[in-house]
C-alpha cells in the first residue's frame, strides 16, 4: 500500500482493521497449511529456513513465526520416529 503512494493513516489503519477482523494466529495457520501443501513440511534446515523467510515476508511477527515453524519442525520429527 505504501508503493500506491497512499497516505501513511490509510495503510494503518487498513492493517488495524484486517487485524481486527481475523486474527493473526488464523492467518499465519493458513498461510503455513498452503505452503505445505505446496511444497511438503520441510524436511531439512534449508527447507525451513525457506519457510521462515516465506512467512516473515507475509509480513507476520518474528515471534510468531519462529513459533509456528518450530512447532511444525517438531511434528514432522515426531511422524519421523513413529
């Protein structure tokens, strides 16, 4: 939106609102359900990373994004060792 050359005021507060009217659990949870059904889980640290900076260029938090991948890291070592 900034490219549009729209005033700062729009672009906050349009992202306020598509905030307000979901979630950013819910969207990241989509974003990453897409991805993998794409492309896999990621099944070594490239693939990962490839994730990480996929989501981070979403736009998500750092925080959240780390969370997210390293929880789907997780599973995937879990449904290795079964």
């Amino acid at each position: 939106m900034q490219r549009k050359k729209l005033p700062p005021e729009v672009v906050e507060n349009a992202l306020d609102e598509a905030y307000t009217e979901r979630d950013e659990e819910g969207l990241i949870d989509r974003a990453v359900d897409k991805r993998v059904r794409l492309k896999g889980k990621p099944s070594t640290r490239e693939e990962t990373k490839k994730l990480f900076d996929y989501l981070m260029r979403r736009g998500f938090s750092y925080d959240l994004v780390l969370r997210k991948v390293r929880q789907l890291s997780k599973e995937a070592e879990t449904e290795g060792n079964s």
